[in-house]
C-alpha cells in the first residue's frame, strides 16, 4: 500500500498536472478558453431552466427563523422596505437551498480528479460505509472526518441495488422523500448516458447522507461501462478502482454548505454523529473537517498527498489547492455573522474602483426595487462599497462577486477553469478566468449568478450571533460582576476596538474618505489611523461607546479594514495570496484598488531549516494585508488565528468542549508566551 501511495507523487500529480482535455468527460462542445461550453449550454439547457428550488425543507434549521414570516421579513425590511412576509420567506428559503444542495455542475470536476489521482481523492468512498474502509463510516462520521451527517438516513450495512451495489447510507423510511431528488420538478441535465441506460436524475441530485455532497449519474456510466462495474471490486481491488480506465456510476458534486454548515453552538446536538435539523447551522464555517482524511480516503501516512494535506489542522483548508499559487496556505472556514452591520461598515469604508474584467460582476441594484439601501453599494460606472471576505481582502468587487466566484472555486464550468492553470502544481502560467466568457458559455454561471441575490438576503435575515447566553449550561460560564465586566470593556475599547469593532468613534472614519486611501495611498491613511487609535482622545471617546448597554448590538466585531501583515506579525502566507493579482486566476474579481496597493515593507523571515532570519520585500499589488476577523460567537469558534493554531482542539462540538478550546485559546491569545510550538530564534 505504502508503494501505491508513493506513486501518486508522479501520476497523481495528474490530480497534480491534470488539464481539461484530459479529464474523464464525455466529448466536450468546444476546445479551449473562450470556445468550450458546459454540460448544460452544450445540451441547450438554458440558465432559465434551472429553477431556484422553493420547498422549506430546512426549515428547522437557523433557530427555525424561516417558520415565521413576519421575523424574517422584520429582519429584512431596512435592505428591501417593501418586502412581504411571504416574500421575504421565499426570498430566505431559496438562498438557504441555493447554499445547501445547488452544485452548479462540479461534480464533473470533482469525478475528474478521483479518477486523474488513481483513487486517492473519492468521494464515492468518502460518503460509503464498506467494511474494507478502515477508518470511518456513518457512525463515526463526525468524531473522524468532520462532516456532517445528514438527518433521516441511517447508516447502510450492505449493498444498495438501487445504488449499483454501493454501500451508501439509507433514508429513513420515518421522513419524506428529498424534495430536491424531484426529477419531474428539477430535471438534470440530460448529456451522455443519462437517459438511456441511467436516469437523467435532478439537477440538485440525490441526497447522500452528508450535508453538501450530492450524487449525480454519471454520463459517461453507458452500457460498456455498466458491464464492466463491480462494486465489491471498487471496494477492495486496488488494480480494479485505481484504473483510470474505471467509470464509476456516479459523480459527487459539492455545495458551499459542505465547507459552512455545521453545529449550532447554542443548540448542539445530544450526539453529534446523530444532529437533527434543529441542531445545524448554515453559517459557521466547518469548524471541525479534517481535509487530510477527507482528500485522501484511505489515510497512509507516508504518502506526500497525505503529509501536505495533513499541514491544515481541523477546520482549515488551503482554498487555492486546486488553482495553486504554490503556498501551503491552510486557513479557517469563513463564518457568516451579523451581515447587514458588515454592510454598514462597508458603507463607510469599503469603497473600491473596477476597470476591466471586473466591471462584469453583477450587483444587488439589479435584484431589489430601486430605493432599496442596497443600491448603495454600487454607482455606475465602476464603484463599489463592499465587505471583504477572504483573509486577504482580495475578494472586493461587490458583495455578489465575492459569492459567485466560490461556485467557480469549487468546480462549477470547470470546462473553462481548467483552461487557465495546472491544477494543485501549476507550471504554467496562469490567465483570469474571465465572467464575459462564463456569461456567454455557462448556464450553470448564469443560473448562480440568478440566485445568489437570495442567498444574500438569507444570510442578511438569519446570520445572527450564536450567544453563550442561550447554550445548554452556558450562563454557567458568564460572570455576572459588573465591575469586571466594565473592566473588560474598558481594556478591550483600547486594545481592541481599533481593529475589532465596527462602533468606533465618527473621527475614526474621516481618516480613508480621500479617494486615494482606497489604492495607492492606503498605507498612509493607515498609518494615520493607527496613529489616531494609539491617543487619549481615541480611547476616552471609544470606552464611552464600549460602556453603552446597546455595544454589543448590530456590532460586527470587526473593522474589515485591511491590516498591513507587518503589524500583525502572524504567518505572512495568508497575506501572500496571489491568485487575485492582476493578470491572474481571480483578476477579474479583486478591484482595482486592491490592485493598487503598495507594498507594507519588509517583514523578517527564517529560514525553514537553520532558523537564519532574513529580511524579505513585501510585494505591492495586494499582497501583505489581513482582514481582522470578527469576534462574534467567539466562545465558540476556538481555536483561534487564521490558520486554527491556538488553542487546543476538541472534536465533539458540544458546550463543555467549545469551552475547553476557548480557554486555552484565548490564554496563548492574550499571553504569547503561554503559546505551544511556537519555533523560538
């Protein structure tokens, strides 16, 4: 076993030198960037026909919020004043289907790489409960990978005739059909073998027992290929599933819910291995998923596929593995909280200029009635005031941008994508994928960028805090003596806040109004800003706003500002990012300002081996700036840093746990000295 999986440093740096041609596709309409076409528009599937699906099957999901109309309408009433009740449920309910079963396409991508890694990448594996698998199946799904099982199934302890013999969990015969299985109401797409000797399927496919894999015929699955299937072979034959030649029945395809649904802190399951609807979150970020395990099925750890993947630690994830910028650059699953204060603070600082490809990114002024506060967050022609995501800040054309190139991060019109790099080794260079090409050549592109303005409302009327308060035993954890409480806010209001609240002082905002603060002279408007928070007049005006009883209210925790790493002094990789560099794979989704940022200066770098410092330039362009984090539902979210390095780490999910990694975390936070593993000079 230990050869096999020293053999994929070669072949599977086919994972690793994979093009688009040479993925395991039926033929494709067209050949290369700009000319092919998607499974969809290639069978004249128009975006159209990709309906938003409308069941409220989730609906216990999210503190049950999409259960009372009025709430969610409440809650989105100062973005859209005339939105109704039934409206703005509708509006919540597709976002949150869109984010947990909509695929876009990307099993094709995701079948392509298990077959181009000989098998070490399977997801068909990583969902199935065959005795060969060592190491996991349904009933330790959670405490061993990660994930999250998916309500009403059970495990399945043999053969699935209705699956071609694969051990997949089963559906509880107590709940009622997946409504997004409905082949009569979301036809898939009808391409290849699907329709004749296997079923054309859903668009949203099957469900298959984890939260945000779903199952999908595969068309290349033909009559040929049926014959020669052997499950049992797929399980326990290494010559047999590691054939490139071998076409599986199914493809898996992915949703953002795979990498953002999880627990919810304040409502944790009794048994984590057995949540209920009740006990899941759409927004906190998959805290727990160990992409080692999850990557490579059959864990060998001599294997150099497992030994890089195994540098992220639970809950994070190199993001650009797949569209390499040749750094190991693990980090944190983004959480969603408190998204209309983020907007408010993007209002006031956030603005950024597009040129160039970035002008085609769609914005909320198409979806929402004119007069609505979110038309504010464009102005013809070229500007935007947006939040920024990603770790680096780099996402940062518009709140729509940012959401629809993550569907293109995970495999939707891969057809074009795999166009522009080499997967997970590059080599080449790299070229933008460009949104005028996925506009004229994707339906599933257009279908996304349809629906992710639902998305958005759903997260601006559910991404709520997730309060200690409100957890099984967690008042337990709170003091209630008034005295040290104001203390804590007086030391954080001047420690803190300068970086960690979206309530500063209105002083604090006037230093990024000149147009220029935004591109080439931001680090001086920084530098000025900083300088500010360091004066007694910062910190008197922001210990009164920090005393308030309402501080903690519609408070993102958060200034969104982009921090020079140079500051920060915390791994320099996350800042190094360069995929959304001018010219690059996400050219067309950082703005220009982004692009124009000068570089933050010298950091001190050692050498990996002798420990050496050496002094490094910090490139300008983008490079070299953080976004601080927001500290909402921090009780919960530990460990901490961008990379999940403080803090020690405890599967379970539950309160006692969540707390236990809190405690440490926040000590190595607060005392650096107090730190484990930190390589001393």
């Amino acid at each position: 076993m230990g050869h096999r999986r020293l053999a994929w440093l070669l072949p599977a740096l086919s994972v690793l030198g994979l093009s688009c041609s040479t993925l395991p596709l039926i033929s494709m309409c067209g050949q290369g960037s700009g000319r092919v076409l998607d499974e969809a528009m290639c069978v004249g599937r128009a975006a159209e026909s990709f309906l938003a699906a409308d069941e409220d099957y989730f609906r216990d999901m999210d503190y049950g919020i999409t259960k009372n109309a009025a709430q969610v309408a409440a809650a989105l009433a100062p973005y859209v004043p005339s939105i109704s009740p039934d409206q703005a449920v509708s509006a919540a309910v597709k976002g949150r289907n869109n984010w947990i079963v909509w695929t876009g396409g990307n099993d094709r991508l995701w079948d392509g790489l298990s077959v181009k890694s000989a098998g070490i990448l399977d997801f068909l594996k990583t969902i199935s409960n065959h005795p060969s698998i060592k190491n996991y199946s349904r009933h330790n799904r959670w405490q061993y990978l990660g994930l999250v099982n998916e309500p009403c199934f059970d495990k399945g302890n043999g053969p699935r005739k209705d699956r071609y013999g694969l051990w997949l969990d089963v559906r509880s015969e107590a709940c009622p059909p997946d409504p997004f299985e409905n082949e009569a109401k979301y036809p898939g797409v009808k391409i290849g073998a699907r329709g004749k000797n296997i079923p054309v399927g859903s668009y949203y496919g099957y469900a298959t027992g984890v939260v945000g894999l779903r199952l999908f015929p595969n068309p290349d699955f033909d009559e040929a290929a049926a014959k020669r299937w052997d499950p049992e072979r797929y399980y326990t034959d290494p010559a047999y599933y590691n054939d490139k030649k071998l076409i599986k029945p199914y493809r898996v395809g992915m949703s953002c819910g795979f990498c953002h649904v999880g627990p919810n802190p304040s409502n944790p399951p009794a048994d984590p291995e057995h949540p209920k609807w009740e006990n899941l979150n759409s927004n906190p970020g998959a805290q727990y998923f160990w992409v080692d395990r999850i990557f490579v099925w059959d864990v060998d750890e001599s294997s150099f596929a497992y030994q890089l993947f195994h540098t992220s630690r639970p809950g994070a994830l190199d993001t650009s593995f797949v569209s390499t910028d040749y750094m190991n650059n693990p980090r944190t699953m983004n959480a969603v909280y408190n998204l209309g204060a983020r907007m408010a603070l993007a209002k006031r600082w956030g603005k950024e200029e597009l040129a160039g490809g970035e002008l085609n990114n769609e914005h909320l002024n198409k979806y929402v009635p004119p007069g609505s506060p979110l038309t504010q967050f464009y102005q013809a022609p070229n500007t935007v005031w947006t939040p920024r995501v990603l770790k680096d800040g780099s996402d940062s054309v518009g709140a729509l941008g940012a959401l629809n190139r993550v569907f293109v991060n995970i495999g939707l019109f891969s057809e074009e994508w795999l166009e522009h790099f080499r997967p997970f080794v590059g080599g080449t260079k790299f070229t933008p994928f460009e949104i005028a090409v996925a506009n004229r050549n994707s339906s599933y592109w257009k279908a996304t960028e349809s629906q992710t303005p639902d998305v958005a409302l759903f997260f601006l009327a559910t991404a709520r805090p997730d309060y200690l308060k409100d957890a099984p035993g967690g008042r337990g954890y709170l003091s209630s003596d008034k005295g040290e409480l104001d203390r804590g806010k007086v030391v954080f209001a001047e420690r803190c806040a300068r970086c960690h609240s979206s309530k500063l002082p209105e002083e604090a905002f006037r230093f990024f109004q000149d147009p220029s603060c935004a591109g080439g002279n931001y680090l001086k408007c920084w530098n000025d800003y900083w300088a500010y928070t360091k004066g007694s007049g910062f910190k008197m005006s922001m210990t009164r706003i920090a005393l308030a009883d309402d501080f903690a209210s519609g408070n993102y925790f958060s200034t969104d500002l982009r921090v020079p790493v140079t500051l920060l002094e915390t791994n320099a990789c996350s800042s190094l990012a360069t995929n959304a560099l001018a010219g690059d794979i996400w050219d067309n989704f950082s703005s220009h300002t982004y692009k124009s940022l000068p570089s933050v200066g010298k950091i001190t770098v050692h050498h990996p081996i002798t420990g050496a410092p050496y002094s490094y330039d910090m490139p300008a362009g983008g490079r070299g700036y953080i976004r601080p984090p927001s500290l909402i539902s921090l009780w919960s979210s530990a460990p901490f840093l961008l990379n999940n390095s403080l803090g020690d780490f405890y599967w379970s999910g539950s309160v006692t746990d969540r707390m236990k990694s809190f405690d440490s975390g926040i000590e190595q936070l607060l005392w650096p000295e107090k730190r484990k593993g930190d390589r001393k000079y």
